[in-house]
C-alpha cells in the first residue's frame, strides 16, 4: 500500500505546477512548511507574516504555515521549494553548508557571541546567500535567528575531555565536527525528532538554543545546561522564484514588505527571548552555568580549528563575507 503521505507529496506537487504553469486566481493558495513547533517564536513569527500577506492583498493570497515538520522533514523543505512542491519554506540554512559552505557561516563557534553580531554576520553574508539561492530557482524572504547556543548534558562537563564517549546530536556541519573532535558520538537528529531522541537515550548531550530546550521538554531527560553564547544559527523564509514571479506585482509588493516586517520582528523576539528561555529552564531544576575557563578553551580551540576548515572550503566568497563582518 502507497502511504497517503505520498499521495499528499503528489497532490501539493501537482497544485504547485499548475499554479505555476496559469495566471494567478481571484484567490492564491499557498503552503509555508516548517521544521518546529507551532507554538515556537519562528512558526509565529511564520503565522504573522502569512497573516500581514493576507491582509495586504485583501485575502487574494493566503498562505498556511505547516509547522513541526508536519509536511516535509527539515532537510526536505529547500528543495521541495526550489522544485515547487511548496511554494515556499523555512529552513536552518546551516544544515545545507554541503552546498555552499557560506550557508554555514552562522553556525561557526564563537565567531558571534550574540544576536546583535549574529544580525552584523547575516548583513554580511547576505547578499552571496541570496545570490546563490537565486541560482537555485529560489528567492530569499527572511531570515529569522536563534538564540545563543549552548551545551546540554547530564552531567558535570568542566572539559573538553568530558565528552569523550557521549552520544551527542549533531544537525549540521559545525556540530558534527565538534563531535569529532571532542571523542564524542555524533547522532544526526533534526529537531522535530529531538525529543525522542532523548526519551529513548538515543543522545545523551547536544549542542543548541534555550528555545529548542524549552521544545523539547529538555528538563526531563538533561540537568545541565553550560550557556557557552557559542553561535546563533539562522532560519530562512524562502519562496519558489517563478511562483513569485507569477504573482500580480501588487501581490509581489505584498509579500516583500510584509518579509521585511517579519525579519525585524524575529531579530527583536530573538533578542528578547533569549534570557527568557533560560529562565525557563532553572524554573523547571535545570543548572544553568557559565562554562569554565577550561571548557571555554577547549571549545574555542575546536572553533579555530573549525574556521580554518571553512576558510579552506569556502575562498574568496568566504574572506568577502568575513571582511564584511569584521568591518
């Protein structure tokens, strides 16, 4: 038997090119799929910014969100909007460094150590992003970050060296390499699938924000949360570049302007948030701690090493990007 998410997948595939393929109706229907909870700040802010496109175009355009991975899983979502199976997408850009290794540069330990120099290194990478995007058939919306980076564990880690031999999710190239070089076991696991992951041991220590902890219900399964402030990867909004180009040019205006609204929205939230996740965290038992000056070290020496490994990847684009920031 076909499974009926196949069936849906053909379904929206064959909307999509039709719409592609016609002028666009009295109303426009479109699908925004997300890898995160509904009731995250990226899928509100997903919501909002699909109700500000609604109302601008006095309903003619209206977008449903489809958060927690509900419709593609997170490494599907790019692509499902570069070939129009959805006509548009949030999607952590770092998972997809292998393509570009620029798409990655949020995602370099301690090369920002808060949201502000995280919006300074997303101004600066930016525009070779989105040029690249383009080359992809896709448009750039929004970009939408997350809030420090820190370490989650069951345990007292004081160095480095205590992570040797723990299961450690990875969900990019930047943790994945940290794995390595900590001794530790990597597990790929996407955040949707994070919180069972925990439930069933598959991790025992993972590095990211006080947001996807507060998801997952980190508390019931970790005691330690090391708040490293080590990176703030960032989400994309993305559109499908000919179901755009397709839209009535008031409709286009629309969706830029309301894009715009919702960049500034997310960063602020971001911002905001930030501490309030952790608080979060010591009200339900969980140590929130600086990390020691030996930890910090170690990691920091992972992260030179890291960078030195991206500089070699990403050339010329990556220096322009990196003088940018360093401006």
């Amino acid at each position: 038997m076909v499974p009926q998410s196949i069936f849906r997948r053909i379904a929206l595939g064959l909307a999509a090119a039709a719409m592609l393929a016609s002028p666009a109706s009295a109303q426009t229907k479109w699908n925004l799929p997300g890898a995160y909870p509904a009731t995250n700040y990226h899928s509100e802010t997903m919501v909002w910014f699909a109700d500000e496109v609604k109302k601008a175009t006095g309903g003619k355009l209206e977008i449903t969100v489809h958060p927690g991975a509900s419709l593609f899983k997170a490494p599907e979502i790019k692509r499902a909007v570069a070939t129009g199976q959805a006509q548009m997408g949030e999607v952590l850009i770092s998972i997809h460094e292998n393509e570009d290794p620029v798409f990655g540069i949020d995602s370099i330990p301690f090369l920002t150590s808060d949201i502000g120099e995280s919006r300074k290194l997303w101004n600066a990478a930016k525009g070779h992003i989105a040029k690249k995007l383009d080359s992809q058939g896709i448009r750039l919306l929004y970009a939408s970050p997350w809030p420090n980076q820190g370490l989650y564990a069951k345990k007292d880690i004081a160095t480095v060296a205590d992570l040797k031999g723990l299961k450690m999710r990875t969900y990019n190239v930047g943790t994945s390499k940290i794995a390595e070089l900590a001794g530790a076991q990597g597990v790929t696991v996407q955040a949707a699938d994070l919180a069972q992951a925990l439930a069933t041991g598959t991790v025992n220590a993972f590095m990211t924000s006080g947001a996807t902890g507060f998801d997952t219900k980190v508390w019931e399964s970790m005691s330690h949360f090391y708040d490293l402030q080590a990176w703030q990867p960032t989400n994309l909004v993305l559109v499908n570049k000919a179901a755009f180009a397709g839209l009535p040019a008031d409709q286009q205006e629309a969706i830029t302007k309301s894009a715009a609204a919702a960049e500034d929205r997310a960063w602020k939230v971001a911002a905001e948030k930030t501490s309030w996740f952790l608080e979060q965290l010591k009200s339900r038992g969980m140590k929130v701690l600086p990390p020691s000056a030996e930890l910090k070290s170690g990691l920091a020496k992972f992260g030179e090493q890291i960078i030195a490994d991206w500089r070699k990847k990403s050339g010329a684009d990556g220096e322009a990007v990196l003088a940018a920031f360093k401006k």
